[in-house]
C-alpha cells in the first residue's frame, strides 16, 4: 500500500534497487502462510488436532477483526476504569527499552 499513489500515477513501483527485482507477495497468502505453519509446528510439537484447529480459528477471528471491541466489563468488575495504552507502555518502558 505504500507504493498505492506511485501505482495510481505511473503505473509504477518505484525503488532504490537500480535494476532489481522482486516477487511480490500478497499479505493475505504470506499470513495464510504463517497460519498453515503454525498449524504443522504446533501438531509437530504434539499438540492434539482439535487445540491447533481451535488456535487456528481463533487466529483467523482476530485477523477478521472479531476483538475490535470494547465494553464496560472492566469498570463493572473491578470498580474502576479499565488502564489505558499510555499506562501500560509507561508502567512497562524499561520491558521496551534496549
């Protein structure tokens, strides 16, 4: 996508490579990919069929946006509100920091 307005313009993909190429891959087969890997390492390592079919659906939600969601269930269970992105990154900075 970052080459959508070079495409749009020129008809080209533009980069510092002089002459090379590339084969292009579409994100969606690289993360149909990475399920498919999953899945054998996952039975690989003993796993039972029916656990690594259930990570992989629950993968496949996740990148279909099933948990793009919020609720009250944070405040109405601990009584107060539910910590936000800057908490967590502020709390953890030395986790994130090489």
């Amino acid at each position: 996508m970052m080459a959508a307005e070079s495409i749009q313009n020129g008809g080209q993909i533009y980069w510092d490579w002089a002459d090379g190429k590339a084969g292009m891959i579409d994100i969606r087969d690289v993360a149909d990919s990475a399920l498919g890997a999953s899945k054998e390492s996952m039975m690989g390592m003993g796993f039972p069929e029916f656990i690594v079919d259930g990570y992989v659906e629950l993968s496949r939600g996740f990148s279909q946006g099933f948990a793009d969601t919020t609720n009250g269930n944070v405040e109405t269970l601990s009584g107060h509100a539910p910590r936000s992105i800057d908490d967590f990154t502020k709390d953890f900075k030395s986790f994130f920091e090489s």
